[in-house]
C-alpha cells in the first residue's frame, strides 16, 4: 500500500481519536495538575471574571490566563463537567501531532512525516498530560510551533511559516509567561553559536523573519491581557507572577518539586518509549551531519547543499537544550521537558526515513541482512504471542470490569496485527511500510489501554474522595481537609475549601462564633493526628474508601493567611520567598476565599 497524504491522516486522526478523545470523561479531575485549572476555570464562570484567575475564591497568582479560557468557554457552551474541561486539550494534542507530522514531511517524505506523527502521538508521556496536565500540553503545544515555524521559515524559505512564530510566543507566554519566550530564545541561541551559519546566511534569516511584523503580532496577542491584569489588580499580579513564581521556581524556592541533575534521564526514558531506542543513533548522526562543513568558506553552511542538516541540526539542539536547561533547574517535574518530544519526534522520523533509503540499497543490504532480518523476524514472533497470550493474559491478570478486559485485549490484537504486518512487509522488500505497521499499531494498541489505565488509576486514587466531595456540594458548612490541598475536591463540592496542616488549628468554638457546622475531610492514613489532639471531637458523617468527613463538634478553624494578605505582610513574604516558609508554594491558596464577598 503506497503512503498518501490522505492515507496518513486518517491514520493519524484515528490515532488522536483514540489516544486523546477515547474515555475522556470517564474518570474524575486528577489532583495534582488538572484540579487547578477546573476548579479555576469553574470559578471564572461563576464569577463571570474573565481577566482575574481566582482560586478557592481568591486571586490565583500562578499561571496566566490561557488554561483557564481554554476550559472555561467549553465550560459556558456545555455545562461545567470533565468533558468539558478537557475537550480542549484533546484537539490541542492532535494538533501538535499533525503538526509534527507537517513539519517532518516537508524535509523528509510521506513515511517521515507519518512516523514522527505516530511517534509523538503514542509517546506515554504526551499522553499522560493531555489527560492530567493540561496546561503543559498547551505549552508543549506553542512552544513546539514556535520552533517549527522558525526552522520553516528560515531554513526552508517557507513563506507562510512567519507570523506563526510570533503568534505561538505569544501564546506560549499568554500559557505559562516568560518561559515559552526564554526556552525558545535559549535553545535558539545555542544552535547559532553551534552551527556559525556565516552572516550572509544569518542576514537572510533575519530578512525571513520579519521582526518588526512578528514584534508587532506577539505584542497584540500578549498585551491586551497583561495590561489589563495589571490595572485589575493594581500591579500586584505581575509583581508576584513575574519576580516569585518564574525567578523562585528556577531557584527552587516555590515548589517541593526537586531532583539531582539526571533526574530526567529516566523520565525521557519512560516518557518517550519505545522510541527512545532510536534517538541516541538519530542524534549522533544530526550532530556529525549538521557540524560538517561541506564547503570551507567564511560564509560558513551553503544554503543549498546543508539546508537539510541544518534542519535537523536546529531541532535537536533546541530540544537538547531545553532538556539540560531544566536539568540545571533546582526545581523538577516530569513534564517540563516535554516540549523537546515533538522535534525529537521529527528528527527520528527523517533519519529512519534515511536509514532505511540506505538499507535499499543492495550492499548496504547484505551487509545489514543478518541484523534486520533477526529484528524483524523478532517482531513477528513477539506479535504471534501477542495475538496468541495478550487476550488471555488481559482476562487473567488485569483487574478491571469485562469492556475493561475486552479493550486490552483488542489492544494486544492490535499491537501483534501491527507487528505481524511489519514482518511480512519487511519480507516483501517494504521496509518502510513495516516500520509504518509497528508504529501505528503500537499507537492503537496505547489507545485503547490508555482509558482502562485511567479509570484503574482514578478508582484507586481519586475516586473515594470524589464521592464525598459531590456530597458535599452547596451544603451550609464550612469545609475543610486536613494536611493536603485538593482542588479538585472543590470542584466537586462547588464552593471553597480551607486546606490546614496542624491540630492545633481547630481550636474550641467561642460565642457569637459562625453557627455552620465545621467539617473536616481527612484521609486514614493521617486522622489519628486530629483524634489524638485534646479538645478534638470528630463525629463521622461519611466514609468513602480512606476518605472520611467528620464535623468537628464544637470547633472552629483557624484559618491561613490568604494570598493576598502574605503578599501584603513583609514577614510572611519574606519567608516564602526565602523558601523558609513551611507551608510550601507561595501562590497555592491553602484559605478559604470569602465566597459571599467574593460574589458581591
């Protein structure tokens, strides 16, 4: 079957449809990550605040504005759900696969562009935070498009890439801030000192660039926004984002999140898999390509004979320097590295792509014959166990309901028919067609299991405290949880929750205290802290699994600080900035918002 672009797409939107889209809504809001930006985008359209982020009914200073439209606008067309809330971020990740499919196709081939597409697509780590982090997949998103454009733009001449470049800054700074703007700046930087591309070449990029139409276009998307965030809190948002949560963060002062320097190495190595196996051979080769000089001339590279080198030269090193610019961060999390998947996934996809036009050729395949022919054969043997025991075992040994069972085992189908595929094509002299089936059957099989991981991951994580939260919804108390913060409890109880972290904090009711019943959510694991402390009488009303909600008879809370009065008490300020405070991050509101207030 030859590749057409038309054949690719319906392969890869096949594959989106059911990586991204497939079971969506079937398990809850996930803390941490996804509960943040729920819980504020529920409250902006309660509000109807549309420039101000609020969490827990009080200003979020975290993150931009970006995530939360992206689920609020769902949210005012279909109603406040987890559908809604993700439905977004879904067609946010199959455009970063399409598009990484567009880009490796430009400079490679049909085959290039849809191995990459499929490459990024199944990649376990893309896949997990479009389901549980979507504000990193929007940033991967933008950040990756800024890229692209920039090497499509300058490297290939594509004249319609431009603006694209511009827009995707802005959107990326819109996402998570100044971030997007300095990794692409850094990465960028890094592959021009690497390369010399000589100044005649480096003046004609600048020309394609168009700065002063893209300073324009990324000033109208950022702008707007910024300046009205500024007058809607008179400076304080932009103080606090801009100088604790960016400056700290890198510092590790403003998450709990730390590592040693190789921390990413595995995370790479789990959250690209399987095709991590090929991208220490791609890069060695783009490296020993794109540093040789074809022609020793001051200019440096000729354009016409090393533009495909410097292609590929541009996209490893940025995501090469994006890996070890956050590997230099004190603070780590697994998804900070994402962006560098997409132009990894390209530069795979061209390199196979070559690999294999190499392997055609009949002394390279006879040199080459003992090694392929035993891979290959590999994979025929490794999808007839598939085909044969992946049924059995998913009937035996996973621990699920019968669709649960059954959408595992057409998923072993799927992932033995692809391997099967790829050794008979192989055997017919279609090596690109083989290594086609193997992807594509890999990216099948993860959309099918994925769902299933979800829903066992949520019953035994987050299911239990779901079901008390949801009983909870517009009930005349105040609420609170012990020694955690969890947004997505307040997503489903549909209004503020005070988070605390010492037994000392519920002290004994005086007169003319608020007359609401007090209650208290707490996990088994850490309620003797609150039974055992004198004074503490806790009455059970609910217990879901280890969670459990007690009203804490006779008792009132003392409650946190909310953000803006730590913002406003130098001390506290002080102490958080420091990365002294023990209350952890500066900008999670632990208090309570006012709700009545708030509303007014």
């Amino acid at each position: 079957m030859q590749l057409t672009p038309m054949r690719s797409m319906i392969i890869l939107a096949v594959a989106c449809l059911g990586l991204f889209f497939l079971g969506m809504s079937s398990f809850g809001v996930t803390d941490p990550g996804e509960g943040y930006y729920v819980e504020a985008a529920r409250e902006m359209v309660e509000s109807g605040d549309f420039i101000t982020p609020h969490l827990n009914y009080q200003i979020y200073f975290s993150k931009p504005i970006l995530t939360f439209w992206l689920m609020a606008i769902p949210y005012k067309i279909f109603g406040v759900s987890e559908f809604s809330a993700r439905i977004a971020f879904s067609f946010i990740a199959s455009l970063l696969v399409f598009s990484t499919y567009r880009v490796a196709r430009a400079f490679g081939s049909e085959f290039a562009g849809l191995l990459a597409g499929l490459v990024i697509a199944s990649s376990p780590l893309i896949i997990a935070v479009t389901r549980l982090s979507p504000i990193d997949i929007a940033f991967t998103l933008f950040v990756d498009l800024a890229v692209f454009a920039f090497a499509m733009s300058t490297i290939l001449d594509r004249k319609r890439w431009w603006w694209v470049l511009y827009v995707a800054l802005g959107l990326a700074v819109l996402t998570k801030g100044p971030a997007g703007l300095i990794l692409f700046s850094a990465g960028t930087l890094i592959f021009l000192l690497v390369s010399r591309p000589g100044m005649t070449l480096f003046k004609t990029w600048l020309k394609r660039l168009r700065l002063g139409w893209g300073t324009l276009i990324f000033s109208a998307v950022v702008l707007p926004w910024y300046v009205a965030i500024h007058f809607a809190t008179k400076g304080l948002f932009l103080k606090v984002f801009f100088i604790y949560e960016n400056l700290g963060r890198f510092a590790g002062r403003t998450n709990l999140g730390k590592a040693a320097w190789w921390y990413y190495l595995p995370v790479i190595g789990y959250g690209f898999a399987p095709w991590i196996l090929a991208l220490p051979f791609a890069g060695v080769s783009i490296l020993k390509s794109g540093l040789k000089r074809k022609q020793a001339s001051d200019e440096g590279f000729s354009e016409v004979s090393d533009t495909r080198n410097l292609f590929l030269l541009y996209l490893f090193v940025w995501s090469l320097t994006e890996f070890l610019f956050f590997s230099c961060s004190k603070t780590k999390m697994d998804t900070y590295i994402l962006p560098c998947f997409a132009p990894f996934a390209v530069c795979i996809g061209i390199k196979t792509q070559q690999w294999l036009k190499i392997l055609s050729d009949a002394d390279a395949q006879s040199k080459a014959a003992p090694v392929s022919k035993a891979v290959f054969a590999f994979a025929g043997i490794l999808g007839f166990l598939f085909l044969v025991g992946g049924p059995i075992a998913s009937f035996i040994l996973v621990k699920t309901d019968t669709v649960g069972k059954v959408s595992i085992a057409l998923a072993s189908a799927l992932l033995a028919l692809g391997l099967l595929f790829c050794a008979r094509f192989y055997k017919e002299g279609k090596v690109e067609q083989a290594v086609a089936s193997f992807a594509a059957g890999f990216a099948l099989a993860a959309g099918l299991c994925q769902p299933i991981g979800f829903q066992i991951g949520s019953k035994k994580r987050w299911d239990d405290l779901k079901l008390i939260a949801t009983h909870l919804k517009d009930k005349e108390a105040d609420i609170a949880i012990f020694n955690t913060f969890k947004p997505a409890a307040m997503f489903y109880t549909r209004g503020p929750i005070d988070s605390f972290f010492h037994p000392h904090q519920l002290k004994q009711a005086k007169p003319g205290d608020d007359a609401r019943p007090q209650l208290v959510i707490v996990s088994d694991k850490v309620v003797d802290r609150l039974i055992s402390r004198p004074g503490i009488n806790l009455k059970l009303i609910e217990r879901s699994g280890e969670w459990a909600v007690y009203e804490a008879v006779g008792s009132r809370l003392e409650r946190n600080l909310t953000l803006e009065e730590v913002f406003n008490t130098p001390t506290a300020l002080e102490m958080a900035v420091s990365g002294k405070a023990e209350w952890g991050p500066l900008t999670v509101p632990y208090a309570a918002g006012d709700r009545q207030w708030w509303k007014k």
